[in-house]
C-alpha cells in the first residue's frame, strides 16, 4: 500500500499573499498552487460523476496522487 500525506497550503488568494505586490517568483508560486488546487478540484468531481477519462495529467500533484484517487482507494481531506 501507499500513503501520501500532502499539505496542501490552502487556497491562495493573491490580495491575501500579497503576491500580486511582490510579484517574480511568488506570483508564480501562487498561481502554480491556484492551479493545481483548480486541477484536484475537476479530478475529484470527474471521479464522482464517473468520468471514463479523468484528467490525472493536467497537474503533477494529481498524477502523484492518481493512485490515491481512484479505484479502490481510501482518501481523507482534513479542511
């Protein structure tokens, strides 16, 4: 078995990270985190429509978690 523990760092509001101010790397960083939360976000609702082909691929934090997604997988989201 495996087991995958990821913080994921929340949803990251540029007015809030004032990474918009900052810009470079953090903007970067943030839109990189929007990005993939966006991604496990149309994942998770893929897999719950029972979407023949989800979109694993789009972000690398869903195709290190592919296996812990679907299938016969156990998953759990501590908000």
């Amino acid at each position: 078995g495996k087991l995958h523990i990821c913080d994921l760092a929340g949803s990251e509001r540029l007015s809030k990270s004032k990474a918009h101010v900052a810009g470079g790397e953090l903007l970067q960083e943030t839109k990189n985190i929007n990005k993939s939360l966006s991604t496990l976000s149309n994942v998770i609702e893929q897999l719950q429509a029972g979407t023949k082909s989800v979109a694993f691929r789009e972000s690398k934090l869903t195709s290190l978690l592919r296996d812990s997604l679907g299938g016969d997988s156990k998953t759990l989201a501590i908000i």
